[in-house]
C-alpha cells in the first residue's frame, strides 16, 4: 500500500475527527452581552447651542431695551433645548446633562425678560404721571402749595393750618394735665416731668385715603430747645389710633400726650409735621399761649 494512500483521509473523515464546525455568526443577529446601547453623542450639538444661547440670554435680560430682542433669543433657545434633552433622553447620550442645563437656562432668561419688563414699566409709568402731574397741577396742588406757605410758621391756637394731605387746627393745649390722663386709666404711669395734653382737629384733603395717626406726627417743643414726642403707652380720653381712615372731606378729632419737663412746659409750642417727607422744614408750630 502506498504512503501517501495510508495516511490519506478524506474531508468527511477528518470532519468527524475533528467534531462539527460551529457555524458563522449571522450579520444582523442579536447585540453581545456588554455591547453599547445608543449613540453617545447624540444632541450634542443641540446641547451646546442650547447652552450658549442660554447663558447670553440670562446675562443680557436685565439690560433695558435689549431684553427685547433676548425674549425672542430665549425662544430661540427653546428651539434648540427641547429637542435636545429629547434626543439625549432616547439615545442614553452623554450630553442629557448639557441639554438640561441649556434648557434651564433658557428658561430662567425668559422669566427674567417678563420681571424686568413688568418692572421698567412700572417705573416708566410713574415717572411719566410724575413729570405730568408737575406739568399740569390740580386744583389740590395749587391749593396744597398755597398752604404750604405756612410751613416754619407760628400759628395761634384755633387757627388752621396745611401740613402734608390735612388742614390741622390745634384747638387746644392743657400744660397741666397729668390729673386728668391718670384719671383716664389707672394704668397710665406718673410722668416724669408733666403731662401735656394736644386736642387737634384734621380734615384729609388728599385724593386718596388718610390716617392721621400715622401720616402725622405730633410734639412739644420746649423752652429748653428739645422736642417731645406723643408719651408711650399712655391711655387718653380720644386716642389717635381709635380714629378710621378718612376719605377726601373727612375729619376727626383726637388728642396727643407727651411728658415734658415742668420748666420747659411755660412758652413751649406744639409742632404738627408730616411722618413722611422729603422736606425738613414743612411743618407747622401753634405757640400754647
């Protein structure tokens, strides 16, 4: 027998030696265990833009005049950062994060748009109505400044005088009337000095509504050259704080106390001034005597 016929085998032969072929995988088979799922960087383009037109929007929605074009570049952004959480949302991308913040801050320079907006406005409106009510003043303001000419200015008791939005008169000033407020309640502590009771009539000539308790503010002036404001917890017989908002026309009457030293009392006036104002000197004196 020849060499070569011995060791000769045949395909089939050395198949079944070998054991069977595993066979070929097939393209499109199922994903491996461990293999990525998604395109990573899906959106990221989005994203940045998103992200770059939200940061130039929320930086520039606080500039006047040019937050009007950043309202649209905000919805712009939009555009841009919805579709990108989408995409990263679906694919698993790396640029969710990214998309997000750009989403966000596309949103925070829309709402800083409308803030700002409401606020310019509202200031506009206001200096528009105050230029223009300078420009063409009322009836009340003519009479208003006409009355202010009593401002610094020593009035007698019963006389009527402007101070801020009421016509004050002081009609009457007890300098001696700690018996008579202790007697109002016996809680009213003893003064350290002596009671001066300021019985004051007001009319609200202002085009709103008045509270006389807080828009004015009433005191003694001694003859030691210093102020006295209304006593602390001290009960009167027609306390200020008892009397109800007043319309345009409304009066009241009411009465302020204060503490003041006995040899300051003689030769002091009473000071009525407004609690607000812009000016130092508007308000107006009654001389006790």
């Amino acid at each position: 027998m020849d060499n070569n016929t011995t060791f000769k085998q045949s395909a089939p032969d050395r198949q079944q030696d070998e054991g069977p072929v595993p066979d070929a995988p097939l393209s499109g088979g199922p994903e491996q265990p461990g293999k990525a799922v998604g395109n990573p960087d899906a959106g990221r383009g989005l994203a940045i833009t998103a992200l770059v037109i939200g940061l130039v929007s929320l930086l520039l929605c606080w500039v006047p005049i040019v937050n009007n074009l950043v309202f649209l570049l905000g919805l712009i952004g939009l555009g841009f950062a919805i579709p990108a959480v989408v995409i990263a949302v679906r694919n698993k991308s790396r640029s969710k994060g990214m998309s997000i913040a750009g989403l966000i801050l596309v949103v925070l320079s829309l709402v800083g748009v409308v803030a700002t907006q409401a606020y310019y406005g509202h200031v506009i409106d206001e200096v528009t109505e105050s230029v223009g009510g300078s420009e063409q003043p009322a009836a009340d303001d003519t009479a208003e400044a006409a009355d202010s000419s009593h401002a610094g200015q020593t009035e007698a008791l019963g006389e009527t005088a402007r101070v801020g939005e009421y016509n004050v008169t002081v009609t009457g000033v007890d300098t001696n009337a700690t018996q008579e407020v202790l007697a109002v309640n016996p809680l009213n502590d003893d003064p350290a000095g002596q009671y001066v009771l300021v019985d004051l009539t007001v009319e609200y000539v202002g085009n709103e509504e008045g509270d006389p308790w807080v828009d004015l503010e009433t005191k003694f002036v001694g003859t030691d050259a210093k102020q006295y404001d209304s006593a602390t917890g001290v009960v009167v017989a027609l306390r200020d704080y008892d009397v109800p908002t007043l319309e345009k026309g409304g009066t009241a009457q009411y009465q302020v106390c204060m503490d003041v030293p006995a040899d300051a009392v003689s030769g002091g006036k009473v000071l009525v001034e407004p609690t607000f104002s812009m000016q130092g000197n508007d308000g107006v004196y009654w001389a006790v005597q």
